[in-house]
C-alpha cells in the first residue's frame, strides 16, 4: 500500500488508431443512419490522427471533464462542459527505436520495433468531437486526457497468445500484407463504479477483434518515412466486439442515449457522470499460465469552474 504506481515512459508521441470495423461500422450508423457503409479508404489504410502526449496520465489519476464547443439541441454553438464524455477500451502499445527519418520500416521488421504493451483509455467527448471533427479530426474531445496501465507487459510475455486476425478484403496493399498469426488473444473488459462504490462490469472483449493489427499499423506510420523513437506510444483504437455486450464505448452500448444501460445500484447511465470510476482490465491464459495486465482506471471529476 506504500507503493506509488508511475507513468511507465517519458512519452514523446502519441498516435491514435480507428481500427475496430466493428466500433466504425457502429458510429457510421447512429450518426448517418442504418444505410450507411464506411469511408471508401477504411479497407485499405489503418486511419489514425495524432494525439496529444502531454496528457497521457497513469491509472488512478483523475479525469476533469473537459469544456469546448459544442452545438446544442436548438441548433447553438455554445461553450460548455461536455454532456456526452466517453470512454474507449484500447490496448496501447510502447515502441523501441525506430529507422533515420525517411526511411520506412518493413511490415515483417515491425515487431522489432514494438517492446510492449498496456491497457488505455482513450477518453471522449462525443459532443465536442461531433462539432469539430470534420474536416480535420478530433481535437479538444480527445487530447484533455489518455490514461494507460503502469505495467508494459513485453512482446515475449504475450508469444504464447498469438492468434489470427480477421480476414480482410479486399487484400492489403503489398506493404500492408502480412501471413500468419499476427495478433494476440487478450481477454479485455470495462466496469464503472459510481461514487457508491458500486462496481457493473458493462464490457467484454478481446483485442483479437481488431480489422488492422499493431504490424499493419507501425508499417503505414512509417511508410512515408516517419522516424520512431524510444517511448512512443500507439493506441490501437476501440476495441469492439461483434455482440453488443462487447461494444467498448457507452456510445455504443447504450447506442447513442436510445438504449441506457443499467448499473448494479439501479441507476443507468447513456454517457460517463461525474464521480464515476472507468475501470479497464485485461489478460492472457491458457492452460499454463495466467498474464495480467492489471487495471487503468481514472474517476470523473466535475468541470472547472
């Protein structure tokens, strides 16, 4: 009880990834209705925007829900406290050294370059992020607060875990293509614990869901000739499953405030209130042995004033 958990790595960059086909297909269709199918680039580029590094905080350190700009039911733009704050369940992931600058790293190399793994939440503000999104991506809705596990579990403590991905058509681009088990089968979920103390688990997944894995990703980073360096640190973006009690937003569980969901004190929640506790959690077993993540958790506190 004395000791006290730090942030991991001096983390110099921070990349987000919008890998889950599942978390895509889901958001495309509560905001541009059931018709709707993904960007015509989806199936062949790993889509991601850069994030902000400089708050990226350990588990445990709380969360202060971010103001910004939003537009409101009668149409305003108004500057206010997020009503719609999120969470995402993603596996972040810790690069080594990475080639000079211009020089790209070949898919077969790019676990050379990956040293380890943790949990991470990469919290939203839906309502923000809805405003500002187009055309240049989120901005404010994502960079007020990354949190991450303090444990990087290695690359070779998760070697007895590889497993496939999904099948992908139409078939990457060569520099894209990768055989094999080129994945992990990590069992993830997510829980919130009200300021009763009352703890609902409302997420189960598994990190081997993910359309485009951490080698496809590394390959397209840097396939323009973007350097890495020691410390960067990746989010593989939401990880939904395909049944709904594996969606991994409140976005999607409770489908954008149509369909609350209901905690184990008897309240419901449509998006994350103040006081609540985002508990994420994770590991790997099989018949030998047993690898935890341990948790990345974070409670809510109200907006500044």
């Amino acid at each position: 009880e004395e000791i006290e958990m730090l942030l991991p790595v001096d983390i110099g960059d921070y990349t987000d990834f919008y890998s889950s086909i599942v978390h895509a297909e889901n958001a495309g269709k509560m905001f541009f209705g059931k018709d709707h199918h993904l960007t015509p680039n989806w199936k062949h580029l790993p889509i991601c925007y850069h994030g902000r590094s400089s708050s990226v905080i350990k588990s445990g350190t709380p969360v202060r829900r971010p103001k910004g700009q939003i537009l409101d039911e009668n149409g305003q733009v108004i500057y206010t406290a997020t009503r719609k704050l999120d969470f995402e369940l993603e596996m972040g992931y810790i690069t080594t050294d990475g080639y000079h600058l211009g020089e790209p790293i070949e898919i077969n190399e790019t676990e050379e370059h990956i040293f380890g793994m943790v949990l991470l939440n990469d919290w939203s503000a839906r309502d923000i992020q809805k405003w500002e999104t187009l055309p240049l991506g989120p901005y404010l809705s994502k960079n007020f607060a990354t949190t991450i596990s303090p444990w990087i579990i290695t690359m070779d403590a998760l070697e007895p875990f590889r497993t496939q991905g999904p099948i992908q058509e139409p078939k990457p681009l060569p520099y894209l293509q990768k055989s094999g088990k080129h994945t992990f089968d990590i069992q993830l979920s997510a829980s919130i614990k009200t300021e009763h103390d009352v703890e609902t688990e409302i997420c189960r997944t598994n990190f081997k869901h993910q359309y485009w894995t951490m080698n496809q990703q590394l390959a397209h980073h840097t396939s323009n000739g973007c350097n890495l360096r020691s410390g960067d640190l990746f989010g593989s973006g939401t990880i939904s499953a395909p049944e709904p009690s594996g969606y991994a937003t409140l976005l999607e569980l409770a489908w954008n405030e149509t369909k609350p969901i209901t905690l184990n004190d008897g309240s419901q929640r449509t998006f994350v209130q103040d006081y609540d506790m985002i508990i994420l959690k994770g590991f790997c077993a099989n018949d030998h042995v047993r690898i935890g993540f341990g948790e990345c958790y974070s409670k809510v506190l109200p907006a500044s004033k």
